[in-house]
C-alpha cells in the first residue's frame, strides 16, 4: 500500500439548553474491520476520542480501535473544532459553539452563544471563539471547560462583523481579522489590554490561520500570506497575481506553514494541484506539485514536521518540508471528486501525533495510519456518511 515519489472582560451567561437525545452504537475493536460497527452504549470512557458528523448526527469513536462509542442525533450541517485539550470538542449549531465532552461520548448543554459560530483556535493555553455574524471574539483558558462554562472570559467585538478569526498569544496579545460583509483585508493585534498596536491591511481575502515556530502567526490572503511575529507584520507574496492561500497547517516544531494554493479567481471550484510552503524564517513562499487534487479538509502535519496532503487520487502524501518534494504516498482508498458546494461530504483527514485519521465517503469508512511506518492499523465501515472528521488533542 506504500509507494515513492519523487476587549471588554466578563463572565457572560452562555449556558443554553440543548435538550438532545443520545443514542449509541459501536464497531468491532481493533485491526481492520470491513464489518458495520454494532451498537455498544457501554457508557465507558471513550480512549482518544475522535469525532465524526453525519447528517442528523455525530458519531464519537475510539481514536485506537475506531469503535463507535455514541451516535448522537444531531440535526443539520453541523461542524467540529477541537477544544485543546484532551477531551472536548465544539460542534458549530444554529445556537452557537456547542460542547462535546468526547471522553464521555456526550453532548452537552453548554453552548457558547454565538451569531453564526465560525472559526475556533486554540494556542498558548487559551481557547479562542470568533461568531461571523456579530464579529464578536470570546477567549478563555482551554482547562477552565473542565469545571463547565468559564467563569472568566475575555470578549471583544471586530470593528466590523465579517468571516474571520482569531488567535491569542502567550503574552496576551490577540490577533484579529480586519474586515466587513463585503470584503476582508487584513489583521489587527491588541495587547493585553486589549489597545492596537500593529495593523497590516495588506491581505485581501484574508482566511484561516495557524502558528508556527517561534509563535510566528500566519493567515492566508489572495496574494500570498501575512505573518506576525515580535510585534511586525511581513507579507510573504505569492507567486501569482493572484495566489490564494485560505487554508494553513503549523506546527510549533517547525518555521515552515502548509498551506493550500488556488491561482483561479473566477473558477466555480478550482481543483488545485499544487500546494504552498511558507517558511517564516525569511517570509518566502515555494510551490510543490502534487500527483493530484485535493480540498480544504485534506492538510495536516506529521510528527516530524512533515506537510501532509489526502489527493483526490486516494492517496496520503507526505512531503519533504526542507525539500519541498513528495517522498512517499499511501494509497488508501478509491480516486474521487470533490463536490461543488463545501458542506458535501469528501474524505476528510485529521492527524493527531503520529496518527492520521482518514475518511473515505465512497465505502464510509474510516482509517488509521502509522505516520512512522505508513501501514494502516485500523479501519472499520461506519453505518452513516462521514463528513467533518475532528478529534481531542492532547
């Protein structure tokens, strides 16, 4: 299966009530498995728990053996963030960022109300929440979920409401999109408490962020990239009038960011072939040529730094960060074709130390990979189409 190639601060009341029903089901453990998972309802702890959504539920599996711990009904287009820490989960609903207690195979009524629930980060310790539709930012320790809603939170509102994100540093600073309805440009920092002192609106389209090495930020643009470091913003250009990064994957172990990489702007949907490395010791940018497609849920990191890709052609491809080439593919499943609208199911790819987690929509199954050796360790047919794919972690 392995092949080569070469801010205001408050305590607000957030708790709503969900009134959900649990159900629950499971897989035959350990191995690979081409049986449909069986119902369990043990109501044990869930070991490593990995999330996967479905339409009209989510599923909570065992992140070793991929049994299926609970089948929680669930309905409409419902997405999964990881908490931070080793047993939460949000589920994005029509209320806000729901809590899932993964470790427990239940979805709470903690719900973090929130005018179209958008992007969830988390960096440093700290849990960061941006709602779309009121540009309001809530931040708070990611351990404090453990004792239920926070007591103490952070809250500050965008000059604008628009699609955008967030991120706290170590030092208190927060990091927060610029934009409106119409268009997005750029990013602001505040300090600790919460006055601006940097601003770059030199990132059209901005979208999505991550950190790497050095607690160097990085957001994507239609031009390239945008990195805040010490206090600076640099512009990383593409190599494309137009040359559009909106999704990105760090590591803290590493100064070089994935990032996806569309040159298309009047496209319905580009199908992208290529992916951007963006190394933030010098803000310059290098392309790498893939063997296939792939789709915004398809970048990950391995343990080693390596920059992680699912194609369309149904492999994992594992580049190279330093070499910027591909050095190795594992064929996983079937070739398929990412559908027009984004809330369609598509195999999906979540990686969480030396594990990665995929999902192939076609046979609804899921699999783990050994990112050490390559070799799948697990798999098991879920009864229901998988669509987001999210996990604990740490």
């Amino acid at each position: 299966m392995r092949t080569s190639h070469t801010a205001t601060k408050a305590a607000l009341p957030v708790v709503l009530s969900a009134g959900l029903l649990l159900t629950a089901c499971s897989t035959e453990p350990g191995g690979t498995s081409d049986e449909t998972p069986a119902a369990s309802g043990t109501g044990a702890a869930v070991t490593d728990p990995i999330a996967v959504t479905y339409d009209g539920g989510v599923l909570v599996l065992d992140g070793t053996t991929l049994e299926v711990a609970e089948d929680i009904d669930l309905e409409g287009f419902n997405r999964l963030n990881p908490a931070g820490d080793d047993r939460h989960l949000f589920v994005s609903t029509s209320d806000g960022f729901q809590v899932l207690d993964a470790a427990a195979g239940e979805l709470t009524d903690t719900v973090f109300a929130a005018d179209t629930p958008g992007h969830v980060v988390r960096h440093a310790g700290r849990t960061v929440l941006f709602a779309d539709g009121s540009g309001e930012v809530t931040s708070f320790d990611t351990d404090a979920l453990g004792e239920g809603t926070p007591e103490d939170m952070d809250v500050y509102t965008t000059e604008e409401a628009h699609h955008g994100v967030a991120v706290e540093l170590e030092n208190g600073e927060l990091l927060v999109t610029l934009g409106d309805e119409e268009e997005r440009v750029g990013a602001l920092v505040l300090d600790a408490d919460r006055e601006e002192v940097a601003r770059s609106e030199d990132c059209p389209g901005v979208h999505g962020e991550t950190t790497a090495e050095g607690e160097t930020v990085v957001i994507g643009c239609e031009d390239g990239a945008l990195m805040y470091r010490d206090g600076e913003f640099t512009k990383v250009e593409a190599e494309h009038d137009y040359g559009r990064i909106g999704n990105q994957a760090g590591t803290d172990a590493s100064p070089i960011v994935l990032g996806d990489y569309k040159t298309d702007p009047d496209a319905e949907l580009e199908r992208p072939e290529r992916v951007a490395l963006i190394d933030s010791t010098d803000a310059s940018l290098s392309l790498v040529d893939l063997p296939s497609s792939y789709t915004f849920r398809s970048l990950g990191r391995g343990p080693q730094g390596e920059a992680l890709v699912l194609g369309t052609d149904g492999s994992l491809h594992v580049i190279d960060q330093e070499e910027g080439e591909v050095v190795d593919s594992i064929a996983l499943m079937d070739a398929w074709e990412e559908p027009l609208e984004w809330q369609q199911p598509r195999p999906s790819l979540f990686v969480r130390g030396e594990t990665a987690y995929v999902t192939d929509t076609a046979t609804r199954q899921i699999h783990t990979v050994d990112l050490g050796t390559g070799e799948v360790t697990a798999s098991a047919t879920l009864e229901e189409t998988p669509n987001e794919l999210s996990g604990v972690t740490s």
